[in-house]
C-alpha cells in the first residue's frame, strides 16, 4: 500500500473508514475527516494483524489494501465500541 502514495492513503482509508461505520452503524457520529483517520489507522491494524498471522501484506495489490483497511477499522470501531460502551 506504500506504493500509493500519500493521495491513494487518504482516499482508500476514507472509503474504507466510511463502509466500516455504515456497517458499526456509527456514520451518524463520524465526519469525512473521521472517516479518513479511521481507515487509514484501520489499515495499519489491519495489516499488523495479518503480518502475525504470516501473510504477505505487501504483495497484495489495490483490492488487498482497500479489504485490510477495511477489516481493520472494522475491528478499530468494535474496540472502540467496546471501550467507550456503544453498541452498533
């Protein structure tokens, strides 16, 4: 995902971060700019999660990252969720 660039970061992780808080259901809470963040820090969970269980995250491709960074926000909302108290 390095490859991207700064640009293809910001758009992947606001894609990313936005499906995820339609499926957490916490869209109404979030902004653009909360949308990106959380993609983008979803995407490096996503893709430390998936390097401990040896896959080979930097061989993916475009379809690769957009799912890690999806997963990975998902998983970054849940333990929000879990941390704050909220349910989706």
């Amino acid at each position: 995902m390095l490859g991207l660039g700064i640009l293809g970061w910001i758009i992947l992780g606001g894609l990313a971060g936005w499906i995820a808080s339609k499926i957490m259901k916490t869209d109404a809470q979030q902004g653009i700019l909360l949308n990106i963040v959380v993609g983008i820090i979803g995407g490096l969970l996503g893709g430390f999660l998936l390097k401990l269980f040896g896959v080979d995250v930097e061989g993916g491709g475009l379809w690769f990252s957009f799912f890690t960074c999806l997963g990975g926000a998902v998983v970054l909302l849940f333990l929000v969720g879990l941390v704050t108290g909220r349910r989706a």
